[in-house]
C-alpha cells in the first residue's frame, strides 16, 4: 500500500482544520500557505472532502471551509479511503472486488487478508483529534 500525495495533503488539511476551527470557516488561500500546497491542487483535495460531507464549503467574503464534525469523530481511515479508494495491500480485498477464482487454493490470502485486517484497525483508531493535539512530545512530525 502506497498512500499517494492527495491522500496525505487531504489528511494535512483537515489535521490543519482541526487545529484552527476555532477561528470559524478558514480560506482556502489560508490553509494552501500554511500547508505548502498549491491553491489549484488543494481545490481538487477540499472538493473531494466537502462531497463527502466532511467538510462544508463557502464562497465569497467570510468564506472558506470548516469541518463539518467535531475531530474525534474523523478516522484516518476514513479520510484515506475516500482519497484513496482503498487501503487494501492486494486488489482482491477491495471492497466491490471482483471474487478471485483462486480464493479457495490460495496459500496467501489469510496472511493479506491478516494485514489488510490490521490497517483498518490500526487506521481506524487515529482520530483528527489525536493529530491535532497541540504540543505534546513527539507531536513533530510530518505526514
């Protein structure tokens, strides 16, 4: 599994958006800055976000975007499924796969599907909110 860089910029944006929803709807200009992110491709990302109802969007003076519920209530995984449109390590364990005519013999399914198990737990446990928490050690990395 590779995340690609929509997956990771649009878990910026909203670790980002989590962090200063307090000051209300946040410009795009605003988060494209602080992100290292162009404007054109940050609105390809928050276009993607706010169809999926994760953020809400609004144009003109006092625009910008906002979260559309409280950061804990966000997953990891949840954001990087809909970027990604799968977190599965091989394509017959993603969801809407075609069965694969070799299920039954294969030696090596359990073990993918062991893996593919433990991502969405692993992912499914990080909120916004544990990436958001301001200031605490080890809280310096980049995604």
């Amino acid at each position: 599994m590779l995340v690609s860089t929509k997956g990771r910029y649009a878990l910026r944006v909203m670790v980002d958006l989590a962090e200063h929803q307090a000051a209300g709807r946040i410009p795009l200009k605003e988060i494209a800055a602080r992100q290292g992110i162009s404007e054109k491709y940050l609105e390809n990302i928050l276009a993607t976000l706010v169809r999926a109802n994760m953020l809400s969007g609004m144009r003109g003076k006092g625009g910008g975007y906002r979260l559309t519920r409280e950061p804990d209530q966000y997953t990891v995984g949840e954001i990087l499924t809909l970027t990604e449109g799968s977190l599965a390590p091989v394509s017959c364990l993603a969801q809407g796969a075609a069965p694969c005519p070799r299920m039954s013999s294969c030696r090596t399914y359990d073990m993918w599907k062991g893996l593919d198990d433990l991502i969405e737990d692993y992912f499914g446990k990080i909120t916004l909110a544990d990436l958001a928490a301001p200031d605490e050690a080890g809280n310096d990395y980049v995604i």
